[in-house]
C-alpha cells in the first residue's frame, strides 16, 4: 500500500475543490433563472463549463423539463 502524504498541492487541490463547492448553489441557481429566461440548454453548458445532460439534471432536479 503507498503512503499518502500531505502535501502543499494537495491541500491546494482540496481548497479549490471547497470553493467549487461553496459555489455550486449559486451557479445551479442561475442556471435555472437563465432556462426559465429563455435560454436554451446548449448556451447554458455553454457558459457554465457543465455538459448538456448536466444541465438538464440540475433543470429536472428543480422541476424544470429542458429541451
């Protein structure tokens, strides 16, 4: 078994990760508001980094049925 140390990078990528988790609300949030604008599913993925069927899901999980 190897020895997991911990490192400055790694403590760098578990910071990183948390703010990406921290942020993940608000980014779910305005891409609800930006579907429920008109927006199509493939701008949002678009402009949010996540895939197409990403999109839909968090569209699905908040009662929302994407196109």
């Amino acid at each position: 078994m190897t020895e997991q140390t911990d490192t400055p990078k790694r403590r760098a990528v578990r910071e990183a990760a948390e703010v990406m988790r921290a942020a993940k609300p608000a980014l779910h949030k305005a891409i609800v508001e930006a579907k429920l604008d008109g927006a199509k599913v493939g701008e949002i993925a678009a402009d949010s980094g996540y895939a197409r069927e990403q999109v839909r899901r968090i569209l699905r999980a908040n009662g929302i049925e994407a196109d």
